[in-house]
C-alpha cells in the first residue's frame, strides 16, 4: 500500500491509501488503485461498475464461463450455461471471472468485458458453445434441438464484449 503524508496541526501525520472501501467508515480517505492499475469498485457509488449479483454455484464453475442462473427449490444458482439442451433451459445470462467450486459463492456478471476466455478471433461474433458447457465459439450451433445465442464479440484473443442476445431454438 502507497503511504501519503499530511500536515494535522503543525505534525507530519502518516496515512495509508484505500485499495477496497468498507463503506461511510473510509469517507474522505485517499485511494488507491489495485493490483491491476484499477481502482476497485467498492469504491465507487451504489450503481456505478458492473451488474454483478452473488448466488451460489450449482457445479464447479472455470473462469470465463458462460452461465445460466435458476431456481434450485427457491434458491437462486448458477450452473454451466449450454447450448445443446435447449428443453433444459440453460442459456447464457452471464458469466463468472473465477473459478467457483460446487456450492461456493460465485460472483455472476451481466454484461461487460470477459477478460478470461482464450483462443479468440479479434472482432468474430461469438456464440454460446453447442459442444462445451459453459463455452463460447465462433459458430453458431446448427444441430436440431439446440440453441443458436449470440453472446457478443472478441476484442483480443483473450476478451470479448458480453452483449447476451435472446437464444433461438433451432429446428
């Protein structure tokens, strides 16, 4: 952490910048950015940063995932998004940044950069994956039964913009 030095009455007085806040206690501190160069989103104000919602993991989760969220008997969860069980129900809603073991706590976003995917094609569409839960492609699925769901665009070989489109069955 960056220490900073000011002046309370005629004393030089230490102080340590913010990476995270904790809320109305850290008001007026100074900040810093993390470990990424970025400044952490608990510092910022109730809806600014990503759309993000906790729940519990129904299955391991790989970072990157694309994933579905359901009701598990009341509970809200979140599981491997696939495109080749379209009956199931699991299309894409958003995706984890980390991985998630079964029951453990998962951080889901809705939109923005996914920033943990590899072997991308800069500026391809891409598409919920027909043949790897949780994947993307840069094919739509074309098998009976299964859903074609654009998911956004590559940016890098390693990012894409998440913009979740409506699936369609195909027939």
């Amino acid at each position: 952490m960056a220490t900073f030095f000011t002046m309370v009455g005629n004393l030089m007085t230490e102080i340590t910048a913010l990476v995270t806040s904790s809320g109305a206690g850290d008001a007026g501190k100074i900040v810093q950015t993390n470990g990424a160069g970025k400044i952490d989103e608990t510092l910022f104000p109730a809806g600014i940063g990503a759309e993000v919602r906790t729940m519990p993991a129904f299955e391991a989760l790989t970072a990157g995932n694309l994933v579905n969220v359901f009701s598990d008997s009341g509970t809200l969860k979140a599981r491997k998004a696939d495109a080749s069980v379209a009956s199931a129900g699991k299309r894409a809603v958003g995706f984890v940044k980390d991985n998630v073991s079964s029951g453990a706590t998962a951080t889901v976003y809705y939109g923005n950069v996914n920033d943990q995917l590899s072997g991308l094609t800069v500026g391809q569409v891409l598409f919920l994956s027909g043949t790897t839960a949780g994947g993307v492609t840069g094919t739509a699925p074309t098998t009976s039964g299964h859903i074609a769901q654009e998911i956004g665009i590559a940016l890098s070989t390693t990012e894409a913009l998440i913009e979740i489109q409506k699936p369609i069955v195909r027939a």
